[in-house]
C-alpha cells in the first residue's frame, strides 16, 4: 500500500497509544489480516486514525474473550448477536500440561506471547491454567506445574530480553516487599515491559525502600514497582507510605496491593497498578 498523508503515525507511536506491542501488530497483519498499515518509501509502516479505530476495536473483542484468530468476522458486526463465549486457549494448553508435551507447549506460548497482549494472556490463560493446577495435588500435579512454571519463565526471559533491545519510556527497579516466586517476578516483569519499561529486577524481598529510593536517586531510576504476595505488616506499610509521599521516583504497583491496601494507603488510589 503507498504512503497516504492520512497514515501518519509509526508503529512504535501505535504501540504507545494502544498498549499492543509491535510484536503483536505485526503478527494481527501478517498472521490474521486484521490490519493494513501503509508503507513509506523504505517500507517501514504507518498506521491511519482508522488503524488505531481498529486495534481498539480488536482489544474489545479480546477483552470478551475471544480468540485472535476469530475476531476478523467480527469487526463488521455487532456485538449483540454474537456468542463471544470461547476458553479455547486455555484449554489447549491445559492439555499440553496434562499429556506432558513439552515441546507443544512451548510452540504455544511462544505463538501466544506474540499475538496477544499481555493482560489478556494473563486474563484469559495464565489464570485459569493456575486456577486448574491449583485444584490437583499429588506428585503429578507438582510436576505438571513445574513444567508449566518452566516453560512460562523461560518464555517470559525471553520477551524481556527482545524488548530490553527497544527504546523505552523509562527505566524501571522491580522490587518484591515479601519472597516471591521467579514465576510472579516474571509475569509482573514482563506487564511492565508491555507498558514500555526497561526493567532491571531485584531477586530478593526487601523491606528498606528508603535505601532503595537514595540509590535510585544516585542512579537517576525514574520508576519503583513493588510487588507483594501477602498482607503487609506496619513496616511494609510505613515504607511504601514513604515511597507513595516523594515526587522524585514514579511507584508502580501489584493489583494485589491495591486491592488489599487500597484502604490503608490513601495515595495508592491515585497510583498505577498493574493486574498480576
């Protein structure tokens, strides 16, 4: 398609505006057909008003939770006669987690991690994949669940490396208040990275962010995300009123401590959250 005047905006301008990843728009081109963007003289592309009209159109329906691969016939029909009901993905890797298919589930989440955006994988396929692994106990269940945390990590190490290579928004310090496990760290890392955040984590819990905040300051770190797996305690508590008081370092938090805190922390209601 040659370069109209009305096509104006690059990809990585789209990716900012829309929260989709060049990834993921590239993918829904090239893979589905859901986008068309123009193309300069040296063949980079540029999206119109009406692409972004249809990447919004897009979200809609996968925040219904339909599948990629359906939403084509959908964009020139209306939502009221439509059964949007599908949990396909989620089942398929299931399956690939009950039969120990490895490879397949690999294959799979690599597909997926580029052609959907981040939240709605965690929406629509790491919780119920966790919420079904969580109702089986025994020897079996333990190993599918490692195999599943396995091969979620290395997938998640493997988007952050890919996008540590892009120019981003700010850099970012991930920060646990409690021990978590690298399969969180991972899954928040890479929600972070989606928003556009060069993400440096730190492994261990800890409970001092003041030292923290001083050594960002130094190291001119303009974000803090914090996470957390459990109530925190008054000094959890104290320390990331402090954080939430100062203007220098922007603080980025778990859904899951707005949604315990949000009470208790009268600034965390004006803070981001990302829903890990």
């Amino acid at each position: 398609m040659a370069c109209e005047g009305s096509h104006t905006l690059t990809i990585s301008q789209v990716a900012e505006q829309t929260g989709v990843n060049p990834v993921t728009l590239r993918a829904w081109q090239r893979r589905y057909g859901l986008l068309s963007p123009a193309r300069t003289a040296k063949g980079h592309r540029l999206y119109s008003d009406d692409d972004v009209s249809t990447i919004v159109s897009i979200l809609q329906w996968l925040d219904k939770g339909v599948p990629i691969s359906k939403v084509k016939p959908l964009l020139v029909q209306t939502s009221a006669s439509i059964d949007v009901q599908d949990n396909g993905v989620a089942r398929d890797l299931i399956d690939c987690i009950h039969t120990f298919s490895v490879r397949r589930l690999s294959q799979s989440l690599d597909q997926l991690f580029k052609e959907y955006p981040f939240y709605w994988l965690v929406e629509h396929v790491m919780t119920p994949v966790d919420q079904w692994l969580s109702h089986h106990d025994g020897a079996v269940s333990m190993l599918q669940r490692d195999l599943w945390q396995t091969t979620v990590i290395e997938q998640c190490r493997s988007v952050i490396a890919a996008n540590a290579k892009r120019n981003t928004r700010a850099t970012c310090w991930l920060v646990s208040l409690n021990p978590i496990s690298e399969y969180q760290r991972l899954l928040m890392a890479v929600a972070l990275h989606e928003k556009g955040y060069n993400v440096t984590i730190l492994s261990q819990a800890h409970s001092q962010l003041s030292l923290i905040l001083e050594v960002m300051r130094e190291q001119q770190i303009k974000t803090l995300a914090v996470m957390a797996n459990h109530r925190l305690d008054r000094t959890q508590l104290n320390q990331l009123r402090l954080c939430l008081s100062q203007n220098e370092i922007e603080v980025v938090s778990q859904a899951f401590i707005y949604s315990v805190h949000g009470d208790e922390l009268e600034d965390l209601r004006e803070n981001k959250t990302l829903c890990i």
